[in-house]
C-alpha cells in the first residue's frame, strides 16, 4: 500500500508513468475476493488502489486513462 500510495511526480518522466500504470494494472487484475483485504487500508478506510487510479482518469495520455478505466473496473467487479 505504501509503494502504490507514494506520491510520485509522475510529470518528470513519461516511461515512468507507463511502468506505474502498468504494475497498477497487472494488481488490479490478479485481484480476488482474498487477496483484497492485503490492499485495503483499515485504519484509514483507504484502498490506494482505487484512489491512484481515480487520480490517473483524466491524464493526458490515452493508454493511462485506458488502464485506470480498467483498474477501476477490476476494483468494481470485486
């Protein structure tokens, strides 16, 4: 939860984002109904998964609204 919820400057460097989004992405589809409670947050009610890619559905390239459209799909399923 740490490393996905890391506030990254993903601004600086393209392949950067492409690289996040895409490890985003491979979580998010590899999620079931028990390995869930591994990215919820239960002091903070918080599941970081969801919020970086709510954060990444209007960015400017269309491969990462793509993904976050997907991983937001992924969480939804669940």
């Amino acid at each position: 939860n740490k490393l996905i919820s890391f506030n990254f400057d993903l601004s600086l460097n393209d392949e950067l984002v492409d690289y996040f989004v895409n490890f985003l992405k491979m979580l998010s589809l590899r999620l079931d109904k028990t390995s869930m409670q591994f990215f919820y947050n239960r002091r903070f009610k918080d599941f970081p998964l969801y919020g970086v890619a709510t954060s990444l559905y209007n960015h400017n390239e269309s491969m990462v609204r793509t993904a976050a459209r997907t991983i937001t799909l992924s969480v939804y399923n669940l």
